[in-house]
C-alpha cells in the first residue's frame, strides 16, 4: 500500500487568512486509489493498525514540514487504538518534531469525542499531551453521544463541529439559533469553535453569522498535497462574506426595531383602556388578536397570577399540557420581565427568550406595571409572544 499526504486548509474568517491545515490520508493499493476507511480496515486485517497510523502520522509531519508555512497549526486525527497509556510518549514525538524544525505549540492532536469507553483513560491521554505543548481537538462534535460534560472534563483548546450541524441548519431558522447557542456554549469552556463542512455560500455565511471562530471546507479550498490554495481569492471571498453578513444583519435588526415598536404599541393602549376600564379582556382584545401574541395575562404586586391566560383560538394549549393550562394562583415573581417592571412602573419590558409555560415553548415577554382601579391597585400586565417573531 502507497501512502501521501494532503492538506486542507482551516480558515480564521475574523484574520481572514489560513490559520492551519488538516492532514488528510490518500492511500493506494495495486495502482488504485481507496479511502482512508479502507486503508485502515486493511491494515486492521494484517495485524497492524497502529504501525500503519505511525507510519501516516510520520508521513504527515514530513510532508508539512517541507510546505511553506510560517506559524500555521498542523491538525492529526488520533485514531482510538493509539490512545492508551503505552502511546504517552510525547517526549519522543517531540524529537522527531525538532527534527523537522517543528514545534508541539503547532500541532492539533483531534480526538473523537467518545474515541474510548474509559473517560478517565482519555482524560489522562489529553493532560499529558496538553502538558507536553500540544493542542487538543475534539473532532466530529454533535454526533453520536456528544455532550457538553465531556468538553467541560477535557477543556480542549478546539472543538471542530460535524459538518451534519451545519447541513441541518441550512434554511432552517430554529436549527440555526440552535447553532450560534451552541457555538457560545462551546466557547464559554474557552475552546475555540471551527465549522467543517463548509461548501457554499451560504454556509459561509451561516458560519459567520453564528460566531465559529474557525471554518473548513471545499468553499474555501480543497485538499491538495500542497495545500495550495488562491490567496487573493480567498481574501476576496472572505471580505465579500463580512460584507453581505454586515449587510444582512442590518436589515434584520431593522425589521426587528419595527415589529418591536409595532407590538409595544399594542401593549401600551392595552394598559392604556385597562386603566380607563377596568376590563381585562375587553382592554386587550385588539392585543388578543395580534398575530404574534400567543397569552395575555395580569400578576399582582407579588407576582402572582390573577386571571387566566387569555389566548386567541387557534393558540390554545396542546391537550398534552394540559396539566399546565391552568395558571390561576400561578407565581411569576421571578420571571425577570416581573422584576423589570416593578422596578420601572408605566415603561414596557421586553424580555429575554426563554422557555415558557404552559406548552413549553421559547417565548418572550412583553410587560408593563400600572395602577388599577380605585383604590389603585398595582398590577403586572403581560403578553407573551413566541421568541422567533422578533429574532433578528
């Protein structure tokens, strides 16, 4: 079997230039090409799968070391059968790097999140090379059972997202807020965040709009056994993308002013006919029937819900929350949208999204603080509306 290296480059979209390279096997046996799978899976059968791995990473090092690079990473994919105890040997790899005129601060060891059954064994893998100088990714990140609490055990420098994320999020606005949320959770471990899988236009700008730190795909440029890419090409690309994003993201937080501006209206005359007349539902009917408003409902000082919701028709709870469909007596005083108000009586509140009752939805909350009646009464009225109406 034949081995060489490619490379693909991995892009910093806020530098706007390469920042590293994935090296990527190319195999062939008897003259024709087979994927890495295969190769793997061949060197599986013969006995000698880990020779086989040291033999591409060797490959990989020497190739990269003769490409022009200045302070670019390296990224490694690590396969599960090389991490054990036996294989901490970073003093050694370490040598063999200095003979290359490479340094550990330029190499990206990636992990599979679940490479191995034992965390603690991979814990203690990680340590050693983070000890040692290395950088560590975790690679392929959402998939399988990927979870947060395993990124929060191994503090990786780098979590590279499945390229699956992006692809469900394309035209689709709930999986694209999923997304940037994701992308924050992951940054708050302090990892930065880099998108695979980047193929068009608009998943360029998808990555851009969600915050990823780093992108990598064929948008940008191929592997290639030099990785070669178009400098001034990409240069060009990346500035049309902030350009475009920039551009995109004032047009929709000027839609969103105006739907916001619309919609608190609606409440301030709502609150308005609720201190003339005193009746609840006929003050808020035009408020009922707004499009957007999903409930109208009214808490005392205390927080405390006291009528029920009011809702149009064709928004009422789903039977299976029913159990929650009664809020009569129900305590919101810690709801922010409560607190705000009281603090600033007669100015509408626009909360923060967050996951309502009754039907478990993600909602924000138009409030405002008034007095009622005589003698004055002070009370909450509020309305809630789904959080995706006014996302920018």
């Amino acid at each position: 079997m034949r081995i060489h290296s490619h490379f693909q480059p991995i892009i910093s979209l806020t530098h706007r230039r390469v920042v590293g390279y994935e090296a990527l096997l190319r195999a062939s046996i008897a003259g024709q090409a087979c994927s890495p799978i295969e190769a793997f899976q061949r060197a599986s059968c013969e006995g000698r799968i880990q020779q086989f791995d040291r033999a591409c990473i060797s490959n990989h090092l020497r190739a990269f070391s003769q490409l022009a690079t200045e302070d670019q990473w390296l990224f490694l994919n690590l396969r599960s059968e090389t991490i054990h105890p036996d294989n901490q040997r970073s003093a050694f790899l370490k040598r063999f790097l200095e003979r290359k005129g490479l340094g550990s601060e330029r190499m990206v060891l990636e992990i599979l999140e679940d490479a191995i059954d034992d965390p603690q064994q991979l814990k203690a893998f990680v340590e050693h090379y983070k000890a040692a100088g290395y950088l560590i990714a975790i690679d392929d990140f959402g998939t399988g059972a990927s979870n947060f609490d395993r990124i929060w055990q191994l503090e990786p420098h780098i979590v590279k997202l499945d390229r699956s994320m992006l692809v469900n999020a394309r035209n689709n606005s709930k999986r694209q807020r999923w997304l940037a949320r994701c992308i924050a959770l992951l940054r708050e471990t302090g990892a930065l965040v880099l998108l695979e899988g980047v193929e068009t236009e608009d998943d360029a700008l998808l990555t851009l709009d969600s915050e990823a730190d780093l992108a990598q795909g064929y948008y940008f440029a191929r592997p290639s056994a030099d990785g070669a890419f178009e400098e001034r090409r990409l240069l060009d690309s990346i500035q049309g993308l902030h350009q475009q994003a920039l551009k995109g993201q004032l047009q929709r937080h000027l839609a969103q002013l105006n739907k916001e501006k619309e919609i608190k209206n609606h409440l301030l005359q709502a609150a308005q006919a609720l201190q003339q007349q005193g009746d609840f539902a006929q003050s808020t009917l035009a408020l009922q029937n707004h499009p957007a408003i999903e409930r109208v409902y009214l808490l005392n000082a205390q927080g405390v819900q006291t009528v029920e919701n009011i809702c149009a028709a064709d928004k009422k709870t789903a039977p299976i929350y029913r159990p929650l469909s009664k809020s009569v007596g129900a305590l919101w005083a810690r709801r922010s949208y409560f607190r705000k108000a009281l603090e600033q009586p007669g100015q509408i509140q626009l909360s923060e999204p967050y996951l309502g009752l009754p039907d478990a939805s993600l909602d924000r909350t138009l409030s405002i603080a008034l007095q009622v009646g005589q003698p004055a009464q002070l009370l909450v009225l509020c309305a809630d509306l789904p959080a995706a109406y006014l996302e920018p």
